[in-house]
C-alpha cells in the first residue's frame, strides 16, 4: 500500500537500521519503514543512517511475533523515542503474543513536541461488511504522515483456527482507503466490466427500439 501509494518516498521492508545516537550505535530492525522524500532508487540490505544525513523514519512498524513482539512493545518503543522517530505502529497479524496483545490490536506512539509518547490504540476493525470504512476505528497519526491507520479483518484462518488481521491505510480528510496494487488492478478490472455491461444494455435499449419501428439493423 505504501510504496504503491506513495513512490515519492522510499518504502523499506524487514531491515535492520542502524543509527549513530551520542557515542553509542543504535540497531533496531523494522518490518516496515517510510522515509518521506528521500531519494534510494537501489535495494538494501540494511539502512545505515550516517549514508543519509542521518534521516530517520517518519513512520516504523513492527508486526508482533513470537520472537519478537516483547522487544516490539519494550525496547524498541524507547528506542524509537530516543531516535525522535515521529511515529511507531505495533500491530498484531494473529495471536502471538500475550492475551494483553490478542487481535484486533494495533497501537501508535506518536511523537509529541516535548519528546513524549502520545500512545493510540485500537481494538476494533475499521471495515464494515459492506468494505466501507468506519472512521471511529482510525488511529490518527498526526502530521507526520498523509494518513490514518486501521485494522482489517481477512477471510480465511492462520493454523486452522486463528482470525487474521492486516493494517490498511486511509487518507487523512476522508473515508477513502489506499488500496494495494493488487486491489487496484481488480477495481479497474471491476470498472470496466461495469462499462461493457451498460454498453451492451444500452446497444439491447436501440436495437429494441430499431426493431419497435420495423428497422432491422
């Protein structure tokens, strides 16, 4: 959705990051990072800062594990404060952490002008039967980023019995969802059947009334 979306800026998945914080090294790996406007047209193995004016994330997520989600919602949450990283996401695909975490679960931290943590969380999806969006059941993100974050509910389970769940991005002034490149396509596809279908009704419509007058066409 991100680098579908928003190819202006650099969308970067499962790498460690690497920053230079006073005299100590920092390593924290993310599932996902956006860097608003900047330029990387190469893929990485790991992001190094010091090689890009030290630039940090304006957005860090980190989907929950079973290896990882307690340094997801432990350290990692201090080390992104201490990084000034505008916004970290924790979010829970299935059941993998502590009951405490059990989807529908997502949560924000939010960076506020003080250096604190505005922490938003949600545990209700944001997805109606009818796939359209309820805006109550967005986490506002602030300015730092073009959007809102929720929670989607997906058909089918994980390991026979678990709900899966995804975090699907919606713009910041309106109910309208981003939809991945797969999505896309399928809608565009959607549209243009819709398109054959009130063609031919329309070309049913004239030869009906062709036939009404005696004309055969």
């Amino acid at each position: 959705m991100l680098s579908t979306n928003f190819p202006q800026h650099r969308t970067l998945l499962d790498l460690h990051h690497y920053f230079q914080h006073g005299d100590e090294e920092i390593n924290v790996q993310f599932d996902v990072s956006l860097f608003t406007d900047v330029l990387i047209p190469y893929t990485l193995s790991s992001y190094r800062a010091a090689d890009y004016q030290d630039k940090v994330p304006a957005l860090a997520i980190n989907i929950l594990s079973k290896s990882t989600w307690r340094a997801d919602v432990g350290e990692n949450v201090d080390l992104c404060r201490a990084l000034r990283i505008p916004v970290y996401i924790i979010f829970a695909p299935f059941d993998v952490a502590s009951k405490h975490y059990r989807p529908p679960f997502a949560r924000a931290y939010v960076l506020m002008a003080d250096g604190s943590h505005a922490i938003r969380e949600q545990r209700n999806t944001c997805v109606d039967a009818a796939g359209a969006v309820i805006e109550q059941n967005l986490i506002d993100l602030g300015d730092a980023v073009p959007f809102r974050v929720g929670i989607e509910k997906l058909e089918g389970k994980h390991e026979k019995t678990q709900d899966r769940f995804r975090l699907v991005i919606v713009r910041s002034a309106s109910p309208e969802r981003f939809l991945t490149a797969f999505e896309q396509e399928k809608q565009r596809a959607e549209q243009e059947k819709q398109r054959a279908e009130q063609e031919k009704q329309r070309a049913d419509k004239y030869l009906k009334v062709l036939k009404d007058h005696g004309i055969e066409p």
